[in-house]
C-alpha cells in the first residue's frame, strides 16, 4: 500500500487486472513432451474459440505451431479428454475434436491426414486418447472409445495402422469398462496397461496389466502384476533398458513410486514417504515423473498441498530435492540430462521448464500469460500472495486451504472495516486447489474481496485416508469444512464474516449450492456448471462418472432418499439468498437441465437470480468471450445483490 493510497469500501477498488486483460493475453499449457531433443506442447487458446494446438519451442527459442488450423487437438474419452497428441520421429499423430477420428501430421507442413474412418454421425464417433507409437508394427496403441452403436460406449484399447484404418483400430484389450495408460515396452514385446470397473473411479482401484506381445501383435496371456478394486495405480513406465516397469500406487496410504523386476517378479517401494507422486486421473496422458535414465528418476511430488521436484536415485534409494521457484508440476518428461515439465507457483503464471540436471538450471520456454512482463502495467504490484492455512472443522477434523488476502497499492479499506470474502470450490470433488497464480483469483482480491481455495476433506494431496473422508459424504463434509474455513478467517479478523459468498464449478458448483441451501452462512453465490440434483445426475451423466456417486453417496436407486436430501433442487424453499448460473448448452457431464430445473425453482419463488448459458460449450468454457462475461457478471451481481458497493470492472 503506497502512502497516496485512497481509503474506499473493500470490494469497491478499481483494478488493472480486469477480464478483458485476463482472456485476450492468456492460455492454456499441457502436455509436454521429447522427441529427439525437441520440446513440444498443448496450447489452449481462448482467443481462437478454444483451439488447441500443438507448438514447437526450436532450438533458438522460437515457437511454432505445428497443427494448423482448423484442426483443434483434443478429445472426449471419458469426456474430460487429456492425452489427445503423441510424436515420434517429428510426426504428430492426434485425435480432432471435430470429428474425433485420429490424424497424422507429416513433419513437412503437409494437411494432416486421417488414419481412421468418419463416424456414422457427430454422436456416434470413434474417439481416442493415450496413445503410444509401436513403430516396429507401424502402428499407434491407445484407448478408444466406441460411440458408435450408441448407448453406453464401449472402450478397449486398439491398435490403428499409420498408414490408415478403415476398422477405426484392432482391439488388444477388452472386457474391462476403462482402460489407459498402455505403456510399449522398449524393444517392443511387452505391452502394460490399466484398467478398472464400474463402480469404481480411478483413484479408488485399478489393475495394472503385462502381456508379452504375440506373433500376431495381440497381447499373450496378461497377467495383474499391481492393483486391486482397493488400490489405486498411475502412471506406469518402463525403464529405458526395459528390466523394469515403474508404476505410482497408493497402497502404503499414499500415492508412492514402486517398480517390478521382470526377471525377479519383485515390487519394491521406491523413497517411501508420507507425499504423493500421483493424482486423480481425470485426464489422460498424465506424469509426475520420467526416467532421465537406467538408475535415475526425476519426479514430483505434493506435501501439505505443495508440489516439489526431485531426483531419485534408483540403487541407493536416495531422494535429492532439485530447488525451483515452483510449487506445482506435471507432465514431467527427461530424456538423459534435460527434463522438461509444466510448472506454476503462486508469483509464477503456469509455464513450460526445461531444466538441466547437470547444473541444475531451468529455463521457461513460454508462460500461460506474459501480462506480468508488461513494464506499462506494473501488474505484479497488485498480485496478493497466498497462505497456507489450516483450519478446524467438524468431527474433531483437520481441513486446508489457500488464502489471499486482498491486495492493491492504490486502495486502502476503512479503519475497523474487514474484507469481503469469495470462498472458492475446487471441482471433482476428487481434486485439489492449484497453487499456480491464476489471474483470475487476483481479478477479485486486487478490488478488495479476499479468496479462500479450500482444499475440504476428500481433496487430493494429503493421502488416501483424508482422500476417502468424502465417501459417502459428498454434501456433508465438503460443505461442512467450506463453511469452517470462511468462519475461521472471519473469527481471526480476517474477514467479514457476515459478507461471503461462495462459488465453485461442476462438483464444485453442488457444494455451492448445497451450502447456500443446507446452511445459512454465505450470502450468495456462483454455481458453474453445477449439480442441483444429484438422483437425476445418478440417470443421466456420461459412462466415466455414472457410477462416481455409488462412492460419493451411496448406490442408486436403493438409496434414492439419501440423494434426494442431499440435492439442493428439493430443498429450494431453504435457499433464500442471491445466485448466479453459468451452463454451457453441450455439457454431457452435467446437463444444462440440472441448472435450469434449479433456476426455474429459484425463480418461482422470488429469489434474485441470474442465468448465462453458452452456445457451443460444454464441461468448462473455452472460448475467451463467455470467459470475459462470466468474470464480469459474477462481480456484478454480488456488487448489486450481496457486497453493495458498485461496480468496478
């Protein structure tokens, strides 16, 4: 705060960091990846109605797109995608979002070209993801998903010829309802693989398969070698002398690295400790570490919310922290020395790292925003700095989250005044907070408004025993420790308690309104594209999370009336206070019906209500205009309906 700052109302203070900066000069990162020395990457691109687009970092630093327009790099397996692109040999092979057929991109700037089948219609595609390259069969080996008989898809993981497929892939391993992660070994005679079955989700158990590689090209005979309907696998890799498959497992009660002797047929545990090196696998195509070589791992890992980066030494044991300015990694790659990686903190926009093992140096070859750079702006003396905070909540519990506290040097609150507080709800809910900067949290705590990113119980990142506190509890305890961790700001003087609001989006958007419904607490909120009804969303979700709510509440229809009083939408006469909606109109996930048989109840009754939906977006928006207006009407309607202080876009 400079001495020439002016004393206003928190919640009233004009910003730099307004919406328009944040969309027009921001965009996603992803899924990085080697080959043969060059890095590549996903970039997603509000500003071109969502794109994604492989780009190339040359070896003077300059970044070329590799996939043209209008080709959009991304796919719907399981609807939330990850894992759409692989390369080999500076071929690109990726599924378009379009048609969902899988194309090959020449490394001479030819049109991409496809190698499987049209589909029979727009929702009756072929769809794929997580693919590997057997280049000895000419081949690419992923997961498919079958939309095309319609009903509940079938998926299996396929084999589809480089030279094209008119079977849209080879079917290598059936009969399970998910697969991922196929996993060639180096020379090319063993396939791993996971695989898992409703009821369960991919943190709760899986099976990691090993097959040899027939003379036909199908997998012998495979064989469990980790797993069980109680244990959760990730992210399988073999060594680069193929002796040995590294794999992530939960079993010690934290997601921990392991590897198996193919010739001992032995598991070891690799660095034991009370960290997880895995995450909820959401998405395809994730990694949290890479083999830089025969005896070397570099890996990340979370404590008490926070990620770090180290290497493992594979004979010793010994676990050597490497120093960063990061606290969140993913889609850690190596090839030898160079380690490659996205990585975020809470001063540091996410970014794609190369970093050297050698010397311990890192470079970033680009940055999800470079507003930050801009010498006009002086923006980063308007980014607030976050807290890790712990906090009591119910049952005698523990619960965590991130706070940021407002900040703007231009503006002070009034003598005795406290800030007005935004508690945010991380989605899932099996997930986590992140804690790489994101503008969008400093767009509200720049004009005075303090967040709270709660990390309830059944968050990721603090072992499996706090993981499983949500079972059978979604609606009871993520609400319960939502609502501790805004008291406890408010009872430390932090905050005001009596103006919160609250907002989350897709499970996160439930515990929004399960919260503005079951307790009289918050004074308003934002539900984005969030469960009001949780016995209709039991019906009618996609294959991935039909069955999420077995674990999260209990068995449907058997304990139809546990869901029925957990589901705001029944309960509307109890939520008095102001809401805002956003729906995207092709969200399969959670249909535009939930929110509109919950705006339609609101509205009966008299509450202050307001309504976006979104042509053309489905489970999270992509496109930078409706990113723009939902920031806009957000802060707008609590200005007008809750904070009364005017706007201040």
């Amino acid at each position: 705060m400079s001495s020439s700052a002016k004393t206003a109302p928190y919640g009233s203070w004009k910003s730099p960091i307004t919406s328009d900066l944040i969309v027009t000069q921001s965009i996603s990162l992803s899924d990085v990846r080697l080959d043969g020395g060059q890095v590549y990457w996903l970039e997603g691109r509000p500003q071109e109605q969502g794109r994604s687009v492989v780009v190339r970092a040359d070896a003077d630093g300059r970044r070329i797109d590799v996939t043209p327009a209008p080709s959009n790099v991304r796919t719907r397996v399981h609807e939330y995608g990850g894992g759409a692109w692989t390369v080999w040999d500076g071929t690109i092979y990726f599924s378009n979002f379009a048609d969902g057929r899988l194309y090959r991109q020449a490394p001479d700037g030819s049109a991409p070209r496809p190698l499987t089948p049209e589909p029979p219609a727009r929702d009756r595609q072929w769809r794929f993801a997580d693919g590997v390259i057997d280049q000895r069969r000419n081949r690419w080996i992923g997961v498919r998903e079958d939309h095309s008989l319609g009903g509940e898809p079938v998926n299996a993981i396929v084999a589809v010829d480089l030279d094209g497929d008119r079977e849209a892939g080879r079917v290598l391993a059936r009969g399970h309802d998910f697969y991922a992660s196929p996993r060639l070994s180096p020379d090319g005679n063993r396939l791993a693989w996971l695989a898992w079955d409703h009821p369960n989700m991919p943190w709760n158990g899986t099976l990691l398969y090993l097959a040899d590689i027939g003379a036909q090209g199908v997998p012998a005979e495979p064989r469990v070698i980790a797993g069980s309907a109680t244990e959760s696998i990730f992210q399988p890799e073999w060594s680069p002398d193929g002796a040995r498959l590294a794999f992530v497992s939960d079993r010690s009660g934290w997601w921990n690295l392991y590897d198996f002797d193919l010739a001992a047929r032995t598991t070891r545990a690799l660095a034991p400790m009370a960290a997880e090196f895995g995450a909820p696998q959401w998405i395809f195509g994730m990694s949290s570490y890479a083999f830089a070589s025969r005896g070397r791992i570099v890996c990340a890992y979370t404590q008490a919310g926070l990620g770090r980066l180290a290497v493992l030494d594979l004979a010793g044991g010994a676990l050597r922290p490497i120093d960063t300015p990061f606290t969140e990694f993913g889609s850690v790659r190596a090839e030898g020395a160079r380690v490659v990686f996205r990585a975020g903190a809470p001063d540091h926009p996410a970014g794609i790292v190369s970093l050297d093992l050698g010397s311990g140096q890192h470079t970033v070859l680009t940055k999800a925003t470079e507003i930050l750079e801009r010498a006009d702006l002086h923006l980063a003396d308007y980014l607030t700095k976050v807290e890790i905070v712990e906090f009591p909540t119910t049952d005698g519990e523990t619960a965590f989250g991130l706070f940021y506290p407002p900040r703007n040097p231009d503006y002070a609150g009034a003598s005795g005044e406290r800030p007005p507080l935004l508690v945010k709800c991380h989605g899932g809910p099996t997930s986590a907070a992140s804690s790489t900067l994101n503008l969008g949290i400093q767009f509200w705590t720049s004009r005075g408004i303090a967040v709270l990113d709660v990390n309830y119980r059944g968050s990721t990142g603090f072992g499996r025993a706090y993981r499983d506190r949500l079972r059978l509890s979604w609606g009871v305890v993520d609400v319960d420790d939502c609502v501790h961790g805004a008291r406890f700001l408010a009872e430390h003087g932090r905050v005001d308690g009596r103006r919160c609001v609250i907002s989350g989006g897709s499970a996160g958007g439930y515990t929004t309104l399960a919260a503005l419904t079951f307790h009289d607490f918050f004074q308003g909120g934002a539900s984005y594209y969030g469960v009001s009804d949780a016995t209709a969303l039991a019906r009618d979700t996609h294959k991935f999370e039909s069955r999420y709510l077995d674990w999260l509440i209990g068995p449907y229809p058997e304990e139809e009336a546990r869901y029925r009083a957990r589901s705001p939408l029944y309960h509307a006469d109890r939520l008095s206070k102001p809401v805002i909606f956003f729906q995207g109109d092709e969200d399969a996930v959670v249909p535009p019906n939930q929110t509109e048989a919950m705006v339609g109840a609101l509205r009966r009754k008299g509450n202050p209500v307001g309504y976006f939906l979104f042509a053309g977006e489905q489970h999270g928006f992509r496109k930078a205009a409706n990113i723009q207006r939902c920031l806009e009407a957000e802060l707008a309607f609590y200005a007008i309906e809750v904070f009364r202080t005017g706007l201040t876009f």
